[in-house]
C-alpha cells in the first residue's frame, strides 16, 4: 500500500506539472513566491522570471534538515533554471525536500501565469 500511494503521489505532481512544461517562456516577468510541503516543513521559494524565462530561484524558508534538503536545493533549483521546467529528477537521499521543492516552485510558476 505504501509504495501505490508513493506512486500516486508522483503521478498527481506530474499531472499537475504538465501545463507548466506546456507553457515555459510564458510567464509574467517579476518575483513571485510559492510554497511546498518538504520533508518536515513548508519551503518558501521565490522565482524570478526575466522575458518570459526563468533566471533565478532562491530558498526564502525552509526548516528541512541542512545538509539533507541541501542537495535537494543545489540540485533541483539549477535544473529548473537550465530546462525552464518543473519536470526535473529529485535527488536521492532528499526525496521529500525535492518533492517541496519542486512544488514550491511550481506555485510560484502559477503564480507567474496569472
């Protein structure tokens, strides 16, 4: 039963993914923040988007363990920028930070949207 809902859970993060990687290059330019549910906390991003891209991503909260969510952030955050997409692989050992991570960022993405 744990690994289905495991399963589960990374299929609905991909559905809900998908109009992202749909609509890269179309977001508002401007900061715009977005919250996830990490491996013990809520990770606060904040995304800035120039032209329509993404250029930087920054951890304004987090109170995952450092050291652990830390790969997860040095990880996920440069893919994120060089594939101007969510669809990124979350780093092993930092499953639960990846997985807030990435839905940080996604909010902040929808935000961009708007």
């Amino acid at each position: 039963m744990r690994k289905n809902k495991g399963l589960i859970t990374l299929l609905v993060l991909v559905a809900m993914c998908l109009p992202l990687v749909a609509a890269a290059g179309s977001w508002n330019d401007g900061t715009f923040e977005g919250t996830g549910r990490g491996f013990s906390s809520i990770i606060t991003v904040a995304v800035t988007i120039e032209n329509g891209a993404i250029v930087d991503i920054e951890v304004v909260d987090s109170g995952d363990t450092p050291g652990i969510s830390d790969a997860a952030f040095e990880n996920i955050i440069p893919a994120v920028i060089e594939t101007q997409s969510v669809d990124v692989d979350t780093v092993t050992g930092a499953t639960g930070s990846s997985k807030g991570v990435i839905a940080a960022i996604t909010a902040a993405l929808e935000a961009a949207s708007k």
